[in-house]
C-alpha cells in the first residue's frame, strides 16, 4: 500500500525539475551570450518525462528522462546600436516566449498541487484502513 505513495511522489519530483527548468528560461529570456560570454543566446530547454522510475522502468511512477535544447530559431530583433548586433543590425535573443513559459509554469504547478492532493487521498485512506484492522 505504501508504494502508492510512490507515484506522486515521483510525479512531484518531475514536476519541481519542470518548474526549475522554466524558471531557467524565464530568468535568460534576455540573454545574448552563453556562459562563456560567446554571441550564443540561451536556447530554450525542456523537460521530457519518461513512465516508470528511474531506474525501475516497470514500476509505477514518473521520471525525467532528459532536459532538451528547443531547436527553434533564435527572435531576431533589429537593434544596430547594441553591442550583440550583427553586420545588418539584429540582435539574436532566446527562442524564450514568455506567454508560453507562463502557461507551462501554471501547468507544472497544478499538476503539482494534484499530486499533493493525491497523496494526501492516500495517506487518509492508508489510515482508514489501519483504523479499520485495528
């Protein structure tokens, strides 16, 4: 009964990595070098969830399976006078749309709050049932 409890509690630990994840974006969204200080803009990342546990493929639950590089094109905005322009004047930002950041971090977030509520279901009904033995 107890490895019930293990599936939300997968699924929160996915949907903390998510929410991680999209701050990261939303924190580079203006970023027009990477780390090394090169004219590479942050490129957008996102979570790919795989069924099962880490590990333990056959058991129930959720993992993440890899943070992924979005390959869409980089927004291009003509702006000669900042020092990242190219030759013809545009700067290239991160392929970052806040409006979408926004939505997936509201998804991760009640996805989160159900599996909260999910586990919270479970332990009540795990002391019912105790209550009930005893």
């Amino acid at each position: 009964m107890l490895d019930a409890l293990d599936i939300p509690a997968s699924a929160l630990v996915a949907q903390r990595t998510r929410m991680d994840t999209i701050a990261g974006n939303v924190a580079n969204i203006d970023a027009t070098r990477n780390e090394k200080g090169e004219k590479i803009p942050y490129r957008r990342r996102f979570v790919v969830f795989q069924a099962g546990r880490a590990g333990e493929p056959a058991k129930p639950g959720v993992h993440v399976k890899s943070i992924e590089l979005d390959p869409s094109p980089f927004r291009r905005v003509y702006d000669p006078g900042h020092p990242d322009a190219d030759k013809d004047g545009y700067v290239s930002y991160p392929n970052v749309d806040l409006a979408i950041e926004q939505v997936n971090m509201m998804e991760a977030s009640r996805a989160y709050e159900a599996n909260i509520t999910m586990m919270e279901t479970l332990k009540a009904m795990i002391n019912s049932t105790l209550r009930l033995i005893a």
